[in-house]
C-alpha cells in the first residue's frame, strides 16, 4: 500500500491526490480509511456497478463512527472543546461541551434510548430544534446502531407523519417547544397530532426545552430530563458492518413523496472526515461553524460528523441570522472567536439587504476562511461577502454537493486553489467528474458545458432511498448508462474550473441559445433595486422557451414599468439582449428550503400555469410563499 497523504495543504498535493484517486482509487481510499480506528478490517474496498445500482466499500469491515468522533480524541483532546451551543437569545447563556463530556452525554442519551427499547437497525425519528440534545440524539443513534431519520424542527404534522411511516419508525425523540427568533413554537403538539397516523410508533422522548406543561401519553412518552437520572454514562459502542445503514435523510423530489436517501457507516465516515479536513484546511485550535440545521445533510457533515471525526470545536447555533438583529451572526464569531464560517448564499444576500452598519459593529479580526453552501454564490454576493465580512483576506470555498453525495463534491480546497467569484471550484480528490451531452456522450477538453455526472464512485455516494430502490436507479442512475448523474449542468473552463449553472432542466434553451438560470439571475441581481431572483423557462411559442423571472426588490414601492426596464438593461449589459425576460414578476419571496435551495420547479410549475400539480411542497421554509406567487402570477 503507497502511503498517501490525508491533508492536502498544497496545489501539489492537490493535484498528486487527485492524480492518485483516478490511476488507483481502491489503494487512495484504503489509505485515506486507514486514518480511522476500525474494529476489524476490511477484506475488499470496493465492489461496484451502475446499472442496478449496487455500491459497497470497505467490505468486510467493522466499525462505529461515535468512537471516531470521539473515544479516539480522550487522550489527547478529552478536555478540548468539542461543541459550543449558542442559544436563539443572546442573553441566555451559551454552553461548551469538552469530547470528554460530549461522550458522557451521548452515551447517557444512548442508555436512555436502550431503556425505551430501542435496538441496533431500528429507525429513530428525530424531531428536535437545534438544542444540543439533537446532537447526543444523533451521535447515541450511531454509537448504538440505530438508523437515525432527523426531521427538521417546523415541518407540519403530516410531513413528519410521511417521513415516520416511510421509513417505520418505532421511535420518535422531540421537545416541548422550541425557540426561532422572537417567537416560540410548539413542537410536542405537532408529534402528537402525527402520532395518530403512525402505527409503528412505540415511544416517544421527550426534551424540555421551554419548560411548557405539553400533554404526555402515559403509556407512550417520556421526558429525557427524569429518564436521563436513571442511567449511567458508560455504553460501548456497537460494531456495526461498514455498509450497515447509518442514517435516512429524506429530501424532495419533484413529484410524490420525498426521497429517503440512505448512507451507511464506513463509507459515510471516511468521506465525511476526509472532506471536512482538506475543504475547509481544519487546523488544530480552529472554531468551525456551520449555520446550517442538524436536519439538513450540511448539518450532518459538517456540523456533526466531519468537525469531530477530526477533533475539533463546532459551534451549534439555535438562533436566526436576524434576531435579535441582522448583526447576530457577526455577534456570534466575535464572541466564540470562529475561524471558519459556512453558511448559505441566501442568508448572505438577506444581510446584505440589510446594510453594513450591522457588520460593522465587530471586528471579525479571527476569521480565516468563509465557506457558502446550498446553491451558486452570486458575484455581487459573493462580492459582499469578502469584502465586509472577510475583510479581503478570507478565502471562499464555495461548495457544490448534494444530499445524495454525503460531502463536499467540488470546492476551491481552503483557498489554495485560485479563486473566481461564482465557480465552485475543482472536484474533490476520489470524484470523477464527466460531462455529457444530452444522448450522454462525453464532452472531452475544456472550455466546454454539459450535464455533469460522476463515472466512478466515492465512499459516500447514495446506496438506495429507502424502501424503493428503483426510485434510487431511475432517480440517479438511469439517465446516462453507468454514470451518476447529479440532474445539474456545469462549464468547465480552461483551466478546469468548475462552474454550475443549474439544474439541467433550469438550463434555458432561448432560440438556441444555453443559459444556466444561475447566470441570469446574476445579472438581474445586478440591478441596485434588486434584492434576489430566480429564474425558470417556460413555453415560448416563438423561441422555443422564454425567460421567466421572480424578483424580490428592496422597497416594494419599486414594483413598476420603470424598475423592469432597468432589469432587463441590466441583463442585456451582463449577458446580452439574447437572455432578457420575458416576464418580469415582482414577489415578497420564494419558495425555499430550510436548506436555503429555491425550489424552481415549482416556480416552472407556476410559470406554465400548472398550479394544480406543483409536486411535493413539504420542504419548504414558507408554504405561503407559493399561494401568494400563484395570485400575482403573469
């Protein structure tokens, strides 16, 4: 076995480990697994092939993850910080957690979980606010073996109902209420008012968050607080199979029920730990934080598994950006001095809206590295982002990945690669990365766009979703024979350079023309007025598809012949009179995700008039975002 390097802190690294990854990619990943403390290992790294799909890595090998995130960091690192909690109301009181003590709380939580009855592979809905007893909830899940299923904290009752019956959960973790910004919102009655289509529910955990008098099933629930003194906090950790399932995590699709993309346990740890460390170039002492819910996969990675597979300090923050002020976040990384700071376009581009004299209350003197996740940063985003926040002198990983992928795809590695404002980047070292034309035949050489799809798999890519593994191969493996397909369409640039430009199917084709909805959106947002866009074809009798544009400006007031006008001449000045809209309509919002992504097809569905068969809207921020776009559509 050649010894390879698992940091890369060099171009020349970079470019050895990627060299490595593709000439022998089971002798890279063997070295890379190495690193880790397995209990017995494994006799064969890979057996692949696309077509079913059927995916497994490290085969023969044992392991639990929880060990990795923590037992193996005691003697050097036991009193280390591991996690900083950074409560919704910055005059409550925020709490450390060393990996001595994050262990002893994570194998109290697993003992409780032991004594509702809870076993290695049964599924766990968790269902919690961001609290740090979301984090022992998941890490007690991994170091006992169940499967765990994290819910976001705010969706309704029959969204947590769907995701409990599709994967048949036994049991469900949640709490009284939670706190999101200034309000605080029931949780315990949500569950509740599931629990009435959930026949495989068994027990049902209960945190006290709020303290509130919430209504307790004597025969079913159980508050944390009261079993918590009943346990102790020793639990040895289960040996779990390295394609043992580790983790469901449901997530949309365009028509029916949400997708429940599976992960399992060795594959899973290996890239989450190996992309954390290189990504963000995670040095001994540094403060991470990912502003991302634990119910989203960023969370899991890079939150969770990643920062502790490699021994560092996470910040879990239970707030909003904007609450109590638009200054929070910059309030938060002076006050735990963060190093590293990961969140999403959206939420940088709100406080953007709301002016610079909120950041330039603190001084953000301990930052080193920014990091944007969920979609496309913009230029003018992008912009702000370095200047005001990163002062000039913060690299920006701006990271292309999915829920599917497990980690980070494409990234500018730490800054040691160039930097181009709306590029993601370079492929991580292990993803092969191909693009395809429409019949899938290969696009060779640079300075050229296509459908991007990856032709040889990573220790992290999806095994199935769910309890539908046909779902799983016509969903991501069907399109183009024996290549994963990520639904997204990408331009690789001279220098092999990574650009996204949406998904393929908000790749607008006007009059033979390409444009990535990404690209024109950039340009609209260009505009002084303008606050956010999305953009989406729709049928054009003439050109094939016309372009479709919803636009959030700064004052409402604006809403006119005369702002469109400008709209369109900021689009003919950044791009050319080929891509102006068609139809300009102002909105207050857009459907988004929790996660920050803007579900265009639901915006397609509108654009084309199909308001009747917008798909699946469970995972959506603000519902009421959609009847109020459907009411003032063009």
């Amino acid at each position: 076995m050649n010894t390879i390097p698992f940091r890369i802190q060099t171009i020349e690294d970079y470019k050895n480990a990627y060299k490595a990854s593709v000439d022998n990619p089971e002798n890279f990943w063997d070295n890379i697994a190495s690193n880790f403390i397995w209990k017995k290992k494994w006799s064969k790294t890979l057996e692949w092939e696309f077509i079913s799909p059927q995916v497994k890595w490290f085969v023969g090998g044992e392991l639990n993850i929880t060990e990795n995130c923590l037992d193996r960091h005691l003697e050097e690192k036991g009193n280390q910080v591991a996690l900083i909690w950074e409560p919704n109301d910055p005059n409550e009181i925020s709490l450390q957690y060393t990996y001595k003590e994050l262990l002893s709380e994570v194998n109290k939580m697993a003992n409780v979980l032991k004594g509702m009855g809870v076993q290695k592979g049964d599924r766990v809905c968790i269902y919690l606010p961001m609290i740090p007893e979301l984090a022992f909830a998941t890490l007690a899940c991994a170091r006992i073996g169940a499967i765990h299923s994290i819910v976001f904290a705010g969706f309704s009752s029959n969204a947590v109902a769907d995701r409990i019956n599709d994967a048949q959960c036994a049991f469900v973790l949640t709490s009284d209420g939670m706190n999101r910004g200034a309000k605080q919102i029931p949780v315990k009655s949500v569950v509740d008012e599931a629990m009435a289509n959930c026949p495989t529910v068994q027990k049902v955990l209960v945190i006290n968050r709020l303290n509130w008098n919430v209504h307790m099933d004597l025969h079913r629930d159980i508050w944390y607080h009261e079993a918590v003194n009943q346990v102790n906090d020793l639990c040895e950790a289960t040996a779990m199979g390295s394609e043992d399932e580790m983790f469901i995590l449901y997530t949309s699709g365009s028509t029916g029920k949400p997708k429940g993309v599976v992960h399992t346990c060795g594959g899973y740890m290996v890239y989450a730990g190996y992309t954390f460390a290189n990504v963000f170039q995670y040095n001994p002492g540094d403060v991470f934080w990912c502003t991302a819910d634990i119910g989203w996969v960023t969370g899991h990675s890079y939150i969770l598994y990643g920062p502790l597979l490699q021994g560092a300090t996470t910040v879990m923050f239970e707030g909003v950006p904007t609450f109590p002020d638009p200054g929070r976040f910059w309030q938060v990384i002076d006050k735990h001095s963060v190093n590293i700071f990961y969140t999403a376009p959206t939420a940088i581009r709100s406080l953007m809206a709301s002016g610079v004299d909120h950041v330039l209350s603190y001084s953000l003197h301990s930052l080193k590295l920014l990091g944007s996740v969920g979609e496309p940063i913009n230029e003018e985003a992008w912009h702000w982002y370095h200047t005001h926040i990163g002062k000039g002198k913060c690299p920006i990983v701006d990271t292309y990945w999915q829920t599917e992928t497990g980690g980070v795809m494409i990234s500018g590695m730490g800054g040691i690669h160039p930097q181009r404002p709306s590029y993601a980047g370079f492929p991580i070292p292990g993803i092969q990365l191909i693009l395809v034309d429409a019949d899938g035949n290969e696009i060779e050489g640079n300075g050229v766009e296509g459908n991007l799809c990856v032709k040889f798999p990573w220790p992290s890519i999806l095994r199935t979703t769910y309890g539908d593994h046909e779902r799983c191969r016509i969903n991501y493996f069907a399109t183009y024979k024996n290549l994963y397909f990520t639904g997204d369409g990408a331009r690789r640039e001279e220098d092999g350079m990574y650009r996204l430009l949406g998904r393929v199917d908000d790749v607008i084709n006007v009059s033979g023309h390409r444009f990535g909805t990404a690209e024109i959106e950039d340009a609209i947002n260009q505009c002084k007025k303008v606050i956010e866009s999305a953009v989406v074809g729709y049928p054009h009798d003439i050109k094939g598809q016309g372009i479709y544009a919803y636009v959030i400006l700064e004052h409402s007031e604006n809403s006119n012949d005369q702002t469109r006008d400008e709209i369109i001449e900021s689009v003919v000045e950044h791009i050319g009179k080929i891509a102006k809209p068609d139809k300009i309509q102002f909105v207050g919002g857009l459907p988004k995700t929790r996660s920050g992504k803007i579900m265009r097809r639901i915006l397609r569905k509108v654009a084309e008039g199909e308001i009747n068969s917008l798909g699946d809207t469970t995972t959506l921020l603000d519902p009421k975002v959609v009847d109020e776009i459907i009411s003032s559509r063009l």
